[in-house]
C-alpha cells in the first residue's frame, strides 16, 4: 500500500481530514496524541531527518516547509541554527515572500528567552500591517524601527536589510519609524472611518471595535487579522459591549451589544461569521455606553445629547 491510498483509508474513516492543499493530512486531536505518545523518544531523531532532507535541497519545496520549518528544527534540538535564520535578512524576506507577516512573527516564539529576537520580533509586529500589503517594505521597516548599536547581532541584520539589492526600495538615513519603547503593540487596519468603541472578550483572545465606517470588526488579538465583520447600523456605532458565555440563550460563544447614533441598540449573537441581529429603537438620544450588570443578566444603557 502507497502514502497516497494510506490517507485516502484515514479519510474514508474519518481518523484524518485532507488540509487545503490536498497533499497532506489534518489528524484528529486524538490520533495525533496517540501518535505522540507511541513515538515520543524518537520525534527528536525523525523531527531532525526531516529538518536534513530539506537542507539538501536548493531551497524549500513546499509551502509546509516554509511555514513548520522552524517548528522542526527547535523540536529537533536546533535551536542555534533557528537562531541564524531568524537573524538572517535574506531568510526573513524569503519567508514573507512564501508565507505570511503571521507566519514569521510566529517564528520567534520557539525561542522566547532570547532578546534579541524579541527585539526583531516587536519590530515585525509593529510592521505587520506594512509588510501585509508589500513584503519588500521590509528593509525600510527593520532598518527605520531598530535603532544603531543596539547589539552586535542586530547591527549586522541592519547591515544586510542595507545591502538588499534585488529590489527598488527606499532606504531610511536613520531610524525614524515609531520606536520600540512606545506603549504600540500592533496596528490593526480594516476600518475607513473613526474608531469610537472597543471591547475585548472574556478570554483576551479577541477585541471588538466600533466605528462611523457603520460597522463592528472582531479582531484575533494574536493575529491581529479580522476574524468577521459584523453589519446592520446604518449610522456611525459609539458604543460595544461584550458579554461572557452563561447567558441561557447563548450556549457556547460571546453576545456582542452595540448602540449608534440612529438610537438603535443591536445585539450580535453567533456564529459570529454570520451576524444575526435583533434591534430596539430608542426615542432617548444618542447611545454612548453600555454595560452589563448582575452577573451580565442585565443591559444598562448611558444616553447623551447629540
């Protein structure tokens, strides 16, 4: 029996599902574990033969290898050859060009001690939104946001962003992008018009915004990606509110409450890919805030004059 007809049964069992490029395969958590366990004194040796196999060819063959490259080589004890790539200009613009900004920041989580790839991560994160539209702003952006002299290692990931030559790009004289010492984090574009309101969920891993664009956006915080974007005000939106899961009508996810300047409050209930709604219109003035009290069983509206 083949590779190929030996995932076709896996499937046909449903003990796997094909991923998106239909050349390998997503195990269900159960198997993966079983997996695991069964194999587990050797993953560091089978982890390092693949990590080898690839390092003999030209380049990477597939978009799996540019993605988990990085994940087998710190699972195969790797951990200074990840350190030069992640140092390595010519790997990071090779990586954008394969992947994505998400894919790469993600990178430099497998070695989370080391400081100087916390740097040049912050700097990727600060970038992302830059690097999402054009990837070959990324010399301008490492060498605009890391300040000279800060390390002997980061002066000499300047030193090749400068020297980058396959492409037109303009070369900043110092650095003069927002530095790293401001409270920025990351910048979340999607939005055309003012943002007014913002909540975060209950388990911090995602935020809700509201803006005159008439619309709310739910935001990966992690990611920084919109996950959805929630329609149905045909007015600018002042006010979001987030409840957690516990109320009898929601079962497993979160009820978004926003209130505009029509004077309209709408709830937002899941599945948050397809926003369902259910409006109250208010003779009151303009919504500005609203709160849920008693444990989130109770909606509390704070009205002002337009």
């Amino acid at each position: 029996m083949d590779t190929r007809d030996c995932m076709t049964r896996l499937v046909a069992r449903s003990l796997a599902t094909w991923a998106t490029d239909g050349t390998s395969l997503i195990l269900h958590d159960l198997q993966r574990d079983l997996i695991h366990k069964r194999r587990e004194k050797e993953l560091p040796g089978l982890h390092l033969q693949l990590v080898k196999a690839w390092a003999a060819l030209p380049k990477l063959p597939d978009a799996y290898a540019w993605r988990w490259v990085a994940y087998h080589l710190a699972q195969a004890g790797r951990k200074d050859d990840l350190r030069r790539l992640l140092l390595n200009f010519n790997w990071l613009q090779a990586k954008l060009a394969a992947t994505d900004t998400n894919a790469l920041i993600a990178d430099y989580d497998y070695l989370p001690e080391d400081k100087d790839l916390r740097t040049v991560q912050s700097v990727l994160r600060h970038s992302a939104h830059i690097l999402a539209g054009n990837p070959r702003e990324l010399p301008g952006q490492l060498i605009g946001r890391l300040a000279q002299n800060l390390t002997p290692d980061i002066d000499a990931l300047r030193s090749q962003a400068s020297e980058q030559k396959s492409f037109p790009w303009l070369q900043p004289l110092k650095p003069s992008l927002t530095p790293l010492s401001t409270s920025l984090v990351r910048t979340l574009p999607g939005h055309t018009e003012q943002v007014n309101a913002v909540a975060v969920t209950p388990d911090g891993r995602r935020v809700v915004s509201g803006s005159n664009d008439n619309s709310l956006r739910v935001w990966g915080l992690a990611t920084g990606e919109t996950k959805t974007t929630l329609q149905g005000h045909t007015d600018w939106v002042f006010a979001v509110a987030v409840t957690p899961d516990g109320l009898p009508e929601i079962v497993s996810d979160d009820c978004i409450s926003c209130g505009s300047s029509k004077r309209t409050k709408q709830n937002h209930r899941p599945p948050m890919s397809k926003s369902r709604s259910c409006t109250a219109r208010h003779r009151l003035p303009r919504i500005h805030r609203i709160l849920y009290l008693s444990h989130f069983t109770t909606c509390a509206e704070v009205h002002g004059r337009d």
